[in-house]
C-alpha cells in the first residue's frame, strides 16, 4: 500500500574510497536498500545519483558492472571454480575486460589456497567456499563500489577475516573505491568500516 514505508526521507552520500556500514534491525530495508543501489529493486519515491546522474539514465548492464552487489548466499553456475569466476567475461558488459589469472592466484593466497582450488567442482564447496568464489567473482570486475550485504554471516571467524583481507586488498588497489557493508556483527563493523548510517 502507498502509505506503508520501509523507510522514507533518506539521504546519505558515498564518497571515494569510504568505508562505510549500514545499521539497523533486522526488517529495517539493509538489503532492500543495498538492492535498490545496485539497480536490482527500483524506489518508489527519491532519486539515486551516480556520478551525477539518475541510476535511471545510465545504461544498466553499464552502471552494474561498477556497482556489485555481494549477497550472503550467492548464486553460482555449474562447473569449476574458474569455470565460475571466467563465466562473468561471457557477458556482454564484460568482454572488453580479460580474465586475470594471476590477480585471482594472489587473492587465494590470502586464503592459503592455491591454484588447485580453482579446479575444484562447485557442487564440492563448502558454504565458506562458495562465498569465497562469489568475492573472486565479483572483486576481480574492477567495480567502484561493492554492496556487501552480510556477506560474512555464515562463515567460521577464520574465513571471515580472509574475507575481510581480501576486501581490504581490493581497496587498496585503488583509493577511490568505496564499499557499504551491512552485519549484525557490530565488532566486525568496526574493524572494517569508518562511519555508519543508521536506518
């Protein structure tokens, strides 16, 4: 119905290379609000700009290739895990980017994994695992913001900072992207981000 809101009068901005947590309890619109930042859900009311124009007047495919939303149980296709991770350079947004190998090797090895896991099947993957994959996927496009949407809630702490490392280690590559992460986690949230909005 028109007159029920998950949240209304909204307004915070995301500059370069900021790190930033998105709280509130559960119900409160994180990951409605995360979704309608990737382009995945559209508002009812409101404007969401990037780079200085609506979402509505850049090309999608476009807009999502450098804005990546990062789910708590990501999809993943049949096949090996490069299979998984080289799948994404098939779509038509993606073909002017090659994939790299050994960018994909050096983030393993925050994990202590080698080129061996990367052969590995999908379907033999723990949930860890596949979250692992579902980073490598995305993190390697180059995007200027990732919307992490409890990405970590699932895994052992040990995983849960190779994730961290690994966000991390894409930040630095280039001070100008920016991430939003959502957790019920408020310890984790001061370890990786600098500011929060509250819903």
């Amino acid at each position: 119905m028109q007159d029920r809101w998950v949240w209304r009068n909204l307004s915070f901005e995301l500059q370069a290379g900021e790190q930033v947590a998105v709280v509130g309890a559960s119900g409160s619109g994180k990951s409605l609000l995360l979704r309608a930042l990737a382009g995945l859900d559209s508002v009812q009311s409101g404007e969401i700009i990037f780079q200085g124009k609506s979402i509505n007047s850049h090309f999608m495919p476009q807009y999502r290739s450098q804005i990546i939303y990062v789910q708590q149980r990501p999809a993943l296709w049949e096949g090996t895990v490069e299979e998984n991770i080289k799948q994404v350079y098939r779509l038509a947004t993606h073909r002017h980017q090659r994939y790299d190998r050994n960018r994909i090797l050096d983030y393993l090895q925050l994990f202590n994994r080698g080129a061996d896991f990367l052969q590995t099947p999908v379907n033999a993957l723990s949930g860890g695992e596949g979250q692992i994959v579902a980073f490598l996927r995305a993190l390697q496009l180059q995007a200027s913001i990732l919307l992490l949407d409890e990405p970590t809630a699932s895994l052992d702490a040990e995983t849960e900072k190779c994730l961290e490392a690994l966000v991390t280690a894409w930040q630095s590559e280039d001070q100008q992207r920016a991430y939003i992460w959502t957790s019920h986690n408020p310890v984790q949230l001061q370890r990786v981000t600098k500011r929060s909005f509250n819903l």
